[in-house]
C-alpha cells in the first residue's frame, strides 16, 4: 500500500523527467514500507536505503541540469540543499552498516519527510518557471 500517494496538484512540478524521478523515489519508499510491513527489517532498510542514495545522485544531478536550462536564478542554492539532504540520507545509511539501531518507522518517517519537504519546499517553486518553459519534456529516459 505505501505511505505516499503520488498527486500531481501536490507534487507535480509539470516537469516529465523531474517529476518521473520523484514518483521514482516515492515508489522506492513505499517499497521499503512494504518490506517492512513483511517483516524484512534489517535488509530491506539496508538495501532500500542504499539504492535511495544512488537514485538520488542522478536525479540530483540532473534536476539540477534542468535548472540550469532553465535559467533558475536559485541554482546555486538549490545545490547546496541537494548536498545537505544526500549528506543527510547517507548519514543515515551509515548508522545503519555500522550495526547502529535505527528503528524502522524512525527510517520511513526520516524518509518521508526528507523527500516530501524538498519537493514541496524547493521544487514545486519550479512549478511557474516551466509551465511558461517549452522545456517540459527532456529526451533522458527517467
């Protein structure tokens, strides 16, 4: 079942690619509830927290090519946000491989909200920038 729903008039950015990683991501999280739900605590975190991390990279990486195109005047910022959450999410994938206890809804939540206060927060300010844009769609699969 998930803990996050997808809604585009939530989290839409209007943006196919940025927009298809972030379902990406909510989808991995959910996954993880899922795991857990079934009881695969330890190596559903580890695995799914690890994969998290990697998929983050990229689409950091090119969210922030895409504000680049776009011309978006709070780039730099927008970097440094992006550093500190991956800082963060890896903080956390430490404490893990290192045998520290982390409960599992302290991860889902840490998770939730981690994703869901960046896009709300940061993203969907790219909301007006690219419904004026013709750069909607970008030829990169998600």
């Amino acid at each position: 079942m998930g803990i996050v729903t997808w809604s585009d008039e939530l989290y839409g950015t209007g943006h196919e690619t940025i927009d298809g990683q972030h379902k990406r991501l909510i989808q991995m999280i959910n996954d993880l509830h899922d795991s857990l739900a079934k009881g695969q605590v330890t190596e559903g975190m580890k695995s799914t927290l690890k994969g998290i991390v990697e998929y983050t990279q990229t689409h950091f990486a090119d969210e922030e090519k895409i504000m680049e195109e776009l011309g978006w005047p709070e780039l730099d910022e927008h970097r440094r946000k992006h550093h500190a959450l991956l800082r963060d999410v890896r903080k956390m994938l430490m404490r893990l491989k290192s045998g520290e206890t982390v409960g599992p809804f302290e991860l889902l939540g840490f998770l939730r909200q981690w994703l869901l206060e960046h896009i709300e927060g940061e993203d969907l300010k790219l909301r007006k920038v690219i419904k004026t844009s013709s750069a909607t769609k970008s030829p990169k699969p998600v």
